[in-house]
C-alpha cells in the first residue's frame, strides 16, 4: 500500500482525519455502501464482495474520490447521473470501469468468472490508491487549458 509517494500521503491524510480505528465487519459496512457505484445492478454483489477484501484505507479514499462503474452483466453499456461528490472529497474525482462480460467470455466459467472479476476490480482499485495525486484545483487548470488551446467545431460545411 505505500509503494508511491501518493499513497504514503493518502495514509497521512488518512490517519490525521481519525483513520486509525480497528479494521472490523462493522466499519467495513459503514463505509462500503458509500462508495459510489453506477452501473450494471446485476454486478453488485460482485462488487460488495471484491470491495470487502480491500483495506480500509483504500476504501476510504474510493469512497472520497472515485466512482465505480461496473458494466458487461445485464447491460453492456450506460448513461447515467454521475453522484455528487463526498463533502471531504480532498482531489479530482475518477472513473474505475471493469468490464464483466470480457472476464466471462475469457472463462466461461460463472464462478471463476465472478472471482477474476472481484480480482480485477480490486487491482484496479489498488491503481486509484497508488496513482498520482491530482487535486480538484490542478483538474480544473487542466480543463481551461486544454479550452484555450482547442477551438471549437465548426457545425459549418466546407465552401466549395
């Protein structure tokens, strides 16, 4: 968990905001639900479980930072109403998306399936945990750059 300075400053942070309590079933289950997850409800179980193998500290952070967004079981795409960020949210909020219907075709096995899915979800949680952090303000300096630099489309037809 601290192979990257950001996760050695995501377990400071962690800690000084009262982190440091027993890691039990019970405190697992107040912070799981409020993780935000949009996406394919055939999935859920799938993801409570892969999310109840994660530590604590990670899963603080996903339920700060990230949105979860699981597809590929009962729909193979989406369009949804992102949820509004947590108040202590302290940088850019990011997508973790694992498709299932690939793991499931590459086994084609419903069990194995489902375990390699819970596995690829926590790795992938794990990359949220280890990457770089980007703060709500440095995301914000990115988007005006990136308007100032690209112009618009022209909904305008060539002359010929």
């Amino acid at each position: 968990m601290l192979r990257t300075p950001a996760a050695r400053d995501r377990i400071q942070r962690w800690a000084a905001a009262g982190g440091l309590r027993p890691d039990t079933p019970v405190a697992r289950c107040g912070v799981i639900p409020r993780i935000a997850c949009v996406g394919d409800v055939a999935l859920q179980s799938l993801v409570e479980d892969a999310l109840a193998k994660i530590p604590v500290p990670v899963l603080d952070h996903l339920r700060k930072n990230a949105v979860l967004l699981p597809i590929g079981r009962s729909c193979a795409v989406l369009t949804a109403q992102l949820p509004a960020p947590e108040r202590d949210a302290d940088e850019a909020r990011h997508m973790i998306l694992v498709e299932y219907q690939r793991v499931h075709v590459a086994i084609d096995d419903s069990e194995r399936a489902a375990a390699a899915f819970e596995a690829l979800l926590g790795h992938e949680c794990a990359h949220s945990f280890l990457r770089p952090i980007v703060s709500k303000d440095e995301m914000r300096d990115a988007a005006a750059t990136v308007e100032r630099r690209v112009p618009a489309p022209s909904c305008r037809r060539p002359r010929r």
